[in-house]
C-alpha cells in the first residue's frame, strides 16, 4: 500500500519508493479523509497482507467510502464494513 500512496514523514524516501510526502502535507485539511490502523499479533503477521488488500477492497468501492464518511456511531462504521465485505465477497 506504502508504494502506492508514498510514505507519510519528514524525511525523503527517494530509494525505496521515490515518493514523500510530508507530514504537514498529509495532515492539511481535505488531503485525508480517512485512515486504517491494522494491528495483529506478531504470531499472525502473514495474515496482513490479506487484511491490506481487504481494505483496498472496501475503499475501491464508492458506496463503502460514502457510508464511511457518514457515519457518527461506532456501529456504522462495523455496518458499513460488514456490507462492504459483502459486496468484494459477491
């Protein structure tokens, strides 16, 4: 995923992925309008990937991202994911 955005820092990362964009950046209002954190034991690091490219799935989709966006309640949030899984499954 990292190679697709850039890395998110301060400093450049030009030989890795060639792109940077700066912390200051990246927080700038409109520029993020949403982040995943995905946290697993270290005896199930393999299963990352797969997670990764589940939430690719979901952000992929426009309805996903608009209920996302919409939501005000932890549970709208699980909905939405829940549906969303759905949907990439179908």
């Amino acid at each position: 995923m990292e190679e697709l955005v850039g890395k998110i820092s301060d400093e450049s990362d030009t030989d890795r992925t060639g792109k940077t964009i700066s912390l200051s950046d990246a927080i700038t209002p409109g520029r993020i309008h949403m982040i995943f954190l995905l946290i697993t034991p270290q005896s199930v690091a393999r299963i990352q990937p797969r997670f990764l490219a589940d939430i690719v799935g979901l952000v992929d989709s426009e309805y996903v991202t608009d209920r996302l966006k919409q939501a005000s309640e932890p549970e709208e949030v699980i909905e939405a994911i829940r549906d969303g899984m759905q949907l990439v499954l179908d």
